[in-house]
C-alpha cells in the first residue's frame, strides 16, 4: 500500500515505522471485515472530504491494493478511515518537509537580533530548519549562499536575490503577518510552476467524466510528451476510485509517476458532470514526475488549499482565467 502511494504521488512513506505499525493494526480488523462483508459506518467522512482531499486520495489509491487481495470493493467510510492514518503521517512529516534557512539582521545589538531569532523560532518551528542573525554592519560581507529568507529591523543597501521582509524588533502581529505571507508566496510560486496557458482550457465543451480525461490526456501528450500508456494508467486509478473530492472539484492522475516533468492539465466546464456520484465542474489533471523525488509537499498543500476553498473555486468558475486561478493559489 505505501508502495502504490509511492509510486502515484511520490510522497515517500517507506521508512515511516509509525505508519506501517498503524495501517497493521487497522487493516487486521478490516481484512475480516472485506472477508465477511460486512460494513463500518464512518461518521467523519464528510469532514475528512473535506480537511484531508490529499489523505483521502492517497488512501484511495492504497486501497486498491486490498480491494485485488481480497476481491472486494473497499466502501468510502473504510477509505476515510485509512486517510486518517496517511494525515498522521503527513503532519508529523510537515515539520521536517523542505525547511528553510533565516537570516536576521538587526542593528541594536547582539541580544536584540538572537531575541527576535527565538521569536521567529518559536512562532514559525515548522517552517525553519535554522534562523542565524548578523549585525547590519557585517551584512554586507556575510555569506548568504544558504538563506532562504532574509528578515531585517532595518533597511539593507546590499541587493540581492531572496526573499528580504522588514520586520518589527518584538515582531508584532503584522510582522508575522508579513513573515507568513513571503512563507505562503513561496510555496504558491512553487505551485505555479506547474501551471501553463497551453494546458489550461476554460469553457471545455465536455458532457462527461470519459470526454474529459481523454481530452486533457491528448492534450497534455503533445505539450508533455507523455508515455503512451498514460490515459490507461489514469484510468487505473480511477476504476480503483473516483478521484472527485466534493466542492465541484477533481484530481484525476495516473496509477504511478511516469510523466517526464510535474504538471497539471485543468479543464473548467461550464456543466457540472458527473464523476462517480459525484458533481465536477473543475479538473486539475496531475501529472507527477517520475524523478521528482519526495519534496513536492509545497504543492500539493497549496493544491489542497485551493480545492478546500469553496469561494476560491466558485471565483474560479465564475471568471474561468489562468491568472484567477493563480491568484487563488497565491491566496488573495
């Protein structure tokens, strides 16, 4: 089960112990349960559609593998239970995931710089691995090859290529504001990378799950070039379970990583259509690298973001623009 996770999302569960000692002691009872037939009411599955879209799929894609060992359908309130280990998971993987690197100038002295350090420290530990501080007279000779962000007290002569925040010495409410805006603004420029004029198709003149997928697959192989395997191996996923997450929303994708480079295909419809019982009027056609390594958590949280987001997508569909949708991924 990790292992398919693996290979679909390239999130590298292999040598979480945790998860492995959680799923074994969930999936012996369930194993009785698929062997019987007999059901488990979930009655957190709505929340979960809703809090954990990126979990829910993981799970999904995880339990085909008991749904072919055992020959028989894996029900959504059994999928939403085995979501809820893979959100464990990934929180606690959330603190360790693509941490950065700070710098802090300040001119009053050393104990005033270490001071505003601790603050950043203690208010933003999941997003810096190491917050350094220099004096704003050192900072022009101080080698910043390995800094992420840069946060001042003061303004800064010297120009450079980072991000650069003004902060207050006591970072106040709209300091921390500020920090976590340059945070947020960074993982959205990550996202949109994976974004493009050419696979982005508003108005999409589909009627159906089947017309979609093969439209974005076709169109994605002459932008991408992709195997030609690939609309099967979307496919897969999809017999396995519909990847439609409630909100008019969709995230279609292969069974594992076999795209030469990350990407997302979207198709905005101007009809809802139906994606296994579900409504979908926005699909986001991921493709995952096949070397993209585990890093790409900055995406998928701000995918998950917008996805969760109910007014983001109704702006979207509203307006049905390339840049709405990138403003929404940036969060304004």
């Amino acid at each position: 089960m990790i292992e398919v996770v693996w290979r679909a999302f390239r999130f590298d569960f292999r040598d979480d112990a945790e998860l492995r000692v959680n799923l074994a002691r969930h999936i012996m009872p369930l194993i009785v349960r698929l062997r019987y037939h007999m059901t488990l009411e979930n009655p957190l599955l709505a929340d979960i559609r809703v809090s954990y879209p990126l979990p829910l799929a993981m799970a999904a894609d995880a339990a085909s593998v008991l749904a072919e060992k055992f020959d028989a359908d894996v029900s959504d309130d059994e999928v939403g239970y085995i979501a809820l280990l893979f959100a464990l998971s990934l929180e606690r993987k959330a603190t360790s995931y693509a941490k950065k690197h700070v710098l802090v100038v300040c001119a009053s002295g050393v104990g005033s710089a270490r001071l505003l350090a601790y603050r950043l420290q203690s208010q933003f530990s999941s997003n810096f691995e190491t917050v350094e501080t220099c004096d704003a007279s050192e900072f022009e000779e101080r080698d910043i090859s390995d800094i992420d962000y840069i946060f001042t007290t003061v303004p800064l002569e010297r120009h450079v290529s980072i991000p650069v925040v003004h902060v207050s010495l006591f970072l106040d409410d709209s300091s921390k504001r500020d920090v976590k805006r340059v945070i947020d603004q960074s993982e959205a420029e990550s996202a949109q990378s994976y974004f493009s004029p050419e696979l982005f198709f508003a108005h999409a003149p589909l009627s159906s799950r089947e017309e979609v997928i093969s439209f974005l697959c076709e169109r994605a192989a002459d932008v991408v070039g992709l195997p030609e395997n690939f609309e099967e191996l979307v496919w897969k996923r999809e017999c396995a379970a519909a990847t439609s997450f409630g909100n008019l929303v969709a995230l279609p994708h292969p069974y594992e990583a076999v795209s030469p480079r990350t990407f997302v295909a979207v198709a905005l419809l101007d009809h809802p259509v139906d994606w296994g019982g579900n409504p979908v009027q926005a699909v986001f056609l991921a493709g995952v690298a096949h070397d993209a390594g585990i890093d790409l958590e900055a995406f998928y949280r701000s995918m998950v973001g917008l996805f969760t987001t109910e007014k983001a997508i109704q702006r979207i569909l509203g307006d049905m623009r390339l840049e709405v949708l990138l403003n929404e991924l940036e969060g304004e």
